[in-house]
C-alpha cells in the first residue's frame, strides 16, 4: 500500500497550470499501473475538518474533531497495488508529484489473510 501524506489544502496553493501538471502525472501513474495490471485501488481522503480521532479515556473512548497530530502533514490518500517485489512499489512511490509539493509516501505491505508476514 502507498500511503499519501500532504499538507492539507496545498492544491489550493497551486497554480492552474501547476495544478493541471499535477492532476494529469497522476492520471499518467494510474494508466501506467491499471494497464500493468499492478492497481488494485486507492481513494482520496475528505478533508481533515471531516475526521474524528478515538483515544483511549477513562470510561470510553474520547472523541475529538480531526487528526490534531503535530504533524503538518495528514494522511491524505492510499494506492492499493499488487507488485513483485517492495522496490517496484517504491519506484511507484516516488514517481508521485505530492512529493515534489512538500508530501511524503509509506510504502507498505498489506498482510494476507494468514497474517503470516509478521
């Protein structure tokens, strides 16, 4: 899995045409991967405004609105892809433009059924 970390609201921050450069390398990675064969999905995230976080209280569980990490990056998305080998998902990884607007990537693997990658 390819997790997206940006800071929120950085295509704002964007020019059009900088923002059109952007949208259309993204639109280019997933061609590239949906006709390798190597995508199985991915998703947005809504804005952080929209999030809740649970930690542990002393009855129950608090709730506070957002993530509120000390982090000015947030999560912002995910890729689902299936590859041959860690450093093909992280060729992936560092071809997407949010790094090159101050994100970072996680490259990690999704633990099959059996859990036995641990």
């Amino acid at each position: 899995m390819l997790l997206i970390y940006n800071r929120p609201g950085f295509v704002a921050d964007l020019t059009e045409s900088e923002r059109t450069a952007l949208f259309g390398e993204v639109d280019t990675i997933m061609k590239e991967l949906t006709e390798s064969g190597e995508l199985i999905g991915g998703q947005a995230l809504a804005d952080v405004t929209q999030a809740r976080t649970l930690r542990p209280g002393a009855e129950r569980p608090a709730v506070t609105d957002g993530p509120f990490l000390e982090s000015k990056e947030q999560f912002m998305g995910y890729l689902a892809v299936d590859c041959d080998s860690l450093e093909r998902a992280t060729e992936i990884a560092a071809r997407w433009p949010d790094l090159r607007h101050g994100g970072s990537m996680e490259v990690r693997a999704i633990l099959d059924d059996s859990g036995t990658e641990m």
